[in-house]
C-alpha cells in the first residue's frame, strides 16, 4: 500500500492565503499533468492533524524545519506573483522527486 501523497499548505489561520496558494498548486499540477496528490489548506494550529500524512509543506509562514520531517517551500510567491513560477517549479521538482 503507497503513502498518501499529499502537500499541507499551511497559513496562519487556514482560510484566504492558504485557500489561494492551494488554488494555484492545484491549476499548476493539472497543467502540468501531475495526479495522485491532494492538496490540504489548514491554519498552523491545525499541522498536527495533517503532518503525518504530508510529503511536502507549501507555507506563507516562517517554520521552523526542524519540527518538521518533510521538505518545506515558502509560498508567498503564490499570493504576491513575484517569483512565481520559480515557486511552482520547485514543487515541481519535488513532487516528481516522491
């Protein structure tokens, strides 16, 4: 039985900026032709919930990599449009890379 291939996208409160980066993940990998994942929006208080099941983090926040045992991307690209698509590219690479 395979892991569960899922990305936590995690923001302080899990609603609007959570919301938006996972919007455009998801365009992002259909683009792209990527399935098998799900992509999960939560707020910080919320991680424990999730993080076993998470083989990556999308972030606008600061964490702290040690807390974690995923790879960890910062998203704020995603909401501001400035280096976007080197964002994108990156959990690209990741994905392809699990």
């Amino acid at each position: 039985m395979s892991q569960k291939k899922l990305i936590l996208v995690i923001c302080a409160l899990g609603y609007a900026t959570s919301t938006m980066i996972m919007k455009n993940i998801e365009e992002f990998l259909e683009k792209e032709g990527i399935e098998g994942w799900e992509i999960e929006a939560v707020g910080v208080n919320q991680t424990s919930a999730y993080i076993n099941d998470a083989r990556l983090i999308v972030t606008s926040l600061e964490l702290d990599p040690s807390e974690y045992n995923v790879p960890i991307i910062n998203g704020v690209s995603l909401i501001s449009g400035i280096n976007k698509e080197a964002t994108l590219q990156e959990i690209l690479s990741a994905v392809k890379e699990m």
